[in-house]
C-alpha cells in the first residue's frame, strides 16, 4: 500500500481468513458441521480514511461529549415487539448441538459462568506480553449449591496463550475491596498499560440479608505478564459510577412498587467504542422506567404483560479516568414483550451493528400466541448505533439450546470474528424442569449443573439472517480484531507491548494538545507531528472563551480549568458533577419545548417534542409515550 497515494488504512475484518486473527480453528471438534468451511474465505477489508481515522484516534471524551451527545438528544429507543417476538422459531440453523459428557472443567474448586475476554478499547482480544489472552468469569466455590452460586459470586481471571488450555489466575479483586455483597458479570479493556473493570455491584457489602439493588462500579489495576503468567497489581479504589435515575431506567424501588416478580436490572456493563465516530459508551441491561402498572399494553394482551420492561441501555463516557457518565435513552425497548435482556454487547460488520443479548424462556411476557421463546441468543442489526434496530432471523433467535436440553447453556457472548462463547447450565435433567430441582437432592443438582465453558460455537452473518455453522473446542477463545481504524497502542512502553499494529500510527491528542505527551511512533519510527501549543486552542487561535454559555460547559473540568489551554476560569462550582447534582435532587420541569416550539395540534407529530430531562441541566431527551408499545389505529404513530 503506498502511503502517498492512500493515507487511509485497510484493515482486515474480523473473522476473516487471515491465519494471524485466528490461529487457532477449533481442533476436531467440529463434529456436528462436518461440512462446514471454516477460516477459509478470502480475507476482505473496509477502508478508513483519514478523516475516519482521526475522529476514532483523537477521541476525547471531553471536548468531544457534545458532539457524541448530540447524536442521542432526540434518540427514541427501537422496539422488540410483540408481533416480531411471534416470529421466533427453533431451526436448524438456530439450534445449538447437544452437550454431553464427559467434558472438560476449567477449574476444579470453582463453578464458572458469566464470562468475557480482555480486550482493547476497540473491542479487539488483547493479548498480553508472553503471549497470554485472559478470560474474567464469574464464580463460586463449587461448595456451593448451583442454585446458590449468584448469591457470593467474585469475579475469577483465567489466561491462555492458545486460548484453549486455561490457567486460573485466582479471584480479580482482593475479598472487601469490592463494591457489593457480590459482584455480577462486565467488562474490561487495557488502555495505557492499566486494565479498567467494570462490573456489577450486586447487593451492598456487608448485608446481613442478599438484596438485589444493582450499580455499575469502576477499578483498574496494572498487570504483570511475562513467560511465567499474568498477575493483577496495584489496584485503584473502586468507584460506583453509574446508577439508575428513575427518568430514563427503573430504579430499585420503582420495580418494587410496580409488582414485578422478575427482579429489575441495572447490570452487565460493557464497554464500546463506536468505529463510526469514536465516542466510548457502557452498554448494559435494564428496564424501562417508572411504574409498571402505568404501562398500556394495548387492547387484548393480559394486563400481566405490562411488568416485562427489559431493554438494552447506553451511557456516554464523559472524562478521560473512565469515571463519569451521562445516562442516554436506551437502544433497545422490549416492554410488554421481555422483561431481561442481558449481556448486551455490539459487533460491527460492513457498517451494520449487531447488537446482541441474552434473555430466558420464563422472561418472555405471557400471551404470546407461539409462546415465549427458548433460552437463547437474540439479536438485532441497525445501519448506525441509534439506528432503527430489526430482529434478526426476523423474530431475533440467534442460538437456542436444542429441544431436548432447553437449560444446557447460557450467557452467550458473541466475539469479534462472530465466534460465541457460553457456559455448561443444567444438562441431561431428563424431563425435569428447572423449577423440579430444588426439590432433588443435592446430589442430583450437583451432577446435572456444568459451571464450565460451553463449546465455542462459530456464526455465519449476513444482512439479518445467521446461521451456526461450526462448534469448536470447550472454552476457544481467538484472537480476532474489531472493524474499526487502529491507534498506537503504545507497545512495551506501556506495559502493553505485543499490540502494535502494522500501520503508521495516528497521533493523540490526550485532550490537552502538548506535544510532549505523544509518545507513539509510527511502524517506520516516524515521530508523530504535533501543532499545538498550550495558550492556544485547537485552531492555534488564543485560548480567550470565557463561560457566557453554560451549556458549553465540555471545554471545563469540575475545577473551572479549561483543558484545552490549562486557564482557570470564574464560576469554578460549574459544571455539577453527577453526583452532587443528584444530590440536589434538582430537577427542571420534566416538560419543555424544542426552540423551534411545535405548532401541530397533531400528537403524533408533536410527541417528541416533550422533553425529559436527565443528570445535566443542559441535557434533556424525548419524554416516551407509555401506550408506545401498540400501534393506535386513531394516531397512525409507528409501533417504536
């Protein structure tokens, strides 16, 4: 590739046959597709220009919120509907093969479920010096009764350097350091040489009774990774950095009084960076907002459909530390029709946005005509990240466990090279149902519970059609890259080394412009060319804006200091942080106007026009319509 004629890059996608993505192809395992072709299509490739790459490379969360927010201000949420949940069917090409035994186990003292990779900010596996990849699972001493496992879950890290023949690591996070009486599934990316958590804070520490209230909770440590093995050092307090508001996902107290018997979710945080612009968010599951008994349904659904609120939220990170956070209406609404929709995470391929997520048959809304749909992976695809989100498969199966073992596995997780993992669940009950086993003795639920990794499963995509089309080895992990432009990624010099990619790197700005920062080089060891100087802004024009405008209030830190040329400004008490605005319990009038006011007496037109506001003064979203879940046939409004 010739660097003047194309100073865009062309980077393989992933799960393509390039034997360096994927050096491993699952062994002989692949048993149930004999005919499958896997890892031998021609290797293709998306371009990024120049403009693609610097947008992606010179994020700051910062001095770029407004520009990431703008994209959601007036986002209304895309819908899982009744009528697409009808559609789901258990097919040849949904359903995944029987698991049976003998299998392999991870570890011998831990039960394991609930697991992610390591990866880089762009949602790449990393792989770490010495050539190690790391699996976090959550676990439990296998004393433990299966049924009791999530009541003293701890987050476990297992590494590998084939990614099939696992090492355990030990317990993440050192007993007591921890937010929660236990801690539940997340995420976790290496950026700067530090690995950042996120996790589940389930319950508060030190309980004297389990409690469900559920927060998203922040740490990060450095790592030591030679030939030997991989060790977590040097651990960062822990931070609660995300909590339901009550305006755009249902707190705690708001699923308490509207009478469900799900337990609500404010879980399962994961980490993306969207390729198309560079922003970083947290996907994670929730539910819907407000009571569930004012929720409308619509004309002949049971009135019980109205407590299944699930749906798939976003937050927009706001500062370099990973620590603050602007909630974001959701991405995907399922109400009246699921009332879980966990593990979200989002694969991008050709420009589509495939996002996924977990969910079980008993979570499904009563009155479905087909019935609810199997335990399974369901997925959704968009032209953009707040697209207009369509079932794939037409009513969103993916994977579903085969007929004759609905409980074998769960917790899918879908790669970058659309490679799935999962754990063993309840297996070979014949006949039993799950609500049976509490009844059986111990022994019995000890037998049938897996607690391991599940077979890899390997998907074919296109368009809004899947299909599996080969099961690999227990527990394979690849190493497979994301579609998105690559960044230095500093190499050894951060503690990151093996992680360079063979390109010129594009330079970063750190948000604060100094050269002296920039310490990447390209693959020719050219140094990266840097402008800016401190006084100036990034135009070189004098750093001379002052804070007429409050709502322009990303160019300041909390402190009034302005990040682009280091000045301390007046008025250093704004912006509020999160946490003392909430603290205020300030809120402006739920219902406000656009400038360009609506003058149609048609509500259909206008309904958008209401808005919620959320965390910021500056920062409101659409107010949703709580009948938005049928279509009215006097509105003529689209289901949404």
């Amino acid at each position: 590739m010739s660097k003047k004629r194309d100073m865009g890059q062309r980077v393989p996608i992933a799960g393509s046959g390039n034997e360096m993505l994927s050096p491993i192809t699952g062994g002989s395992s692949n048993r149930n597709f004999p005919s499958a072709a896997t890892n031998s299509g021609t290797t293709q490739y998306r371009s990024f220009n120049n403009n693609d790459i610097k947008r992606f490379c010179d994020y700051n969360p910062q001095r770029d919120f407004k520009r990431c927010l703008n994209q959601s201000i007036d986002a209304v949420p895309s819908a899982w509907t009744r009528a697409q949940a009808e559609q789901i069917r258990i097919t040849a090409s949904n359903s995944a093969p029987v698991i049976q035994e003998p299998f392999p186990r991870i570890s011998d003292d831990l039960w394991i479920w609930d697991m992610w990779p390591l990866q880089e900010k762009d949602g790449s596996i990393a792989v770490l010096p010495g050539g190690w990849r790391v699996l976090f699972a959550l676990s439990a001493p296998r004393s433990v009764l299966p049924d009791n496992r999530h009541d003293v879950a701890r987050i476990a890290y297992f590494y590998s350097r084939d990614g099939l023949n696992w090492i355990q690591g030990g317990l993440v996070f050192e007993e007591g350091t921890a937010f929660g009486s236990r801690q539940w599934a997340g995420s976790a990316i290496i950026d700067g040489g530090r690995i950042y958590y996120f996790y589940t804070a389930s319950g508060r520490r030190g309980e004297a009774q389990v409690t469900f209230e559920q927060r998203i909770a922040l740490t990060s440590s450095n790592f030591r990774s030679n030939l030997d093995g991989v060790e977590l050092v040097n651990f960062a307090p822990h931070e609660i950095i995300l909590e339901p508001d009550g305006v755009l996902y249902q707190t705690q107290e708001q699923s308490e009084s509207g009478g469900s018997s799900i337990i609500y979710a404010f879980r399962d945080p994961w980490f993306f960076k969207d390729p198309a612009t560079g922003c970083e968010y947290l996907l994670f599951e929730g539910n819907i907002a407000g009571n569930n008994l004012d929720i409308d349904c619509g004309p002949g659904v049971p009135e019980e459909a109205r407590l299944y609120t699930g749906n798939i939220g976003i937050a927009l990170l706001r500062n370099n530390e990973y620590t603050s956070w602007q909630l974001l209406p959701a991405l995907l609404e399922a109400g009246c029709t699921n009332q879980q929709t966990e593990r979200p995470h989002l694969i991008v391929r050709n420009g589509l946005y495939y996002l996924f997520t977990d969910s079980h048959r008993f979570t499904f809304a009563p009155g479905l005509t087909n019935g609810p749909g199997p335990d399974g992976l369901y997925g959704f695809v968009a032209g953009s990240l707040r697209g207009n989100y369509q079932p794939l498969n037409s009513g969103g199966l993916v994977i579903a466990n085969p007929v004759s073992e609905p409980n074998q596995a769960y917790s899918w997780l879908v790669l970058p090279d659309f490679s799935v993992l999962s754990f063993i669940d309840t297996f070979d009950l014949q006949g039993i149902t799950t609500d049976e086993l509490t009844n059986l003795p111990e022994s019995f639920r000890r037998a049938h519970f897996g607690g391991t990794l599940a077979p890899t499963l390997q998907l074919r995509v296109s368009g809004r059609t899947t299909e599996i089309v080969a099961e690999y080895e227990y527990g394979l992990v690849m190493v497979s890259e994301t579609e998105s432009p690559k960044c230095c990624r500093n190499g050894a010099e951060n503690g990151n080394g093996g992680n360079e990619h063979d390109h010129d790197c594009h330079c970063k700005d750190h948000g604060d412009y100094n050269c002296n920062h920039h310490r990447n080089r390209g693959k020719d060891n050219y140094d990266c060319q840097c402008n800016h100087q401190h006084g100036k802004d990034r135009d070189n024009e004098d750093c001379n804006h002052d804070r007429s405008d409050e709502c322009d209030y990303d160019n300041y830190d909390s402190n009034g200091q302005c990040y682009r040329c280091g000045k301390k400004h007046s008025n250093p008490s704004y912006p509020r942080s999160h946490k003392s605005w909430k603290e205020d319990n300030h809120w402006k009038d739920s219902k406000h106007k656009h400038k360009d006011d609506c003058d149609s007496v048609d509500d259909c037109a206008c309904k958008d026009k209401n808005h919620q506001h959320n965390d910021y003064d500056c920062i409101s979203f659409p107010k949703p319509d709580r009948k938005r879940f049928y279509n009215d046939p006097n509105c003529g409004c689209r289901n949404r």
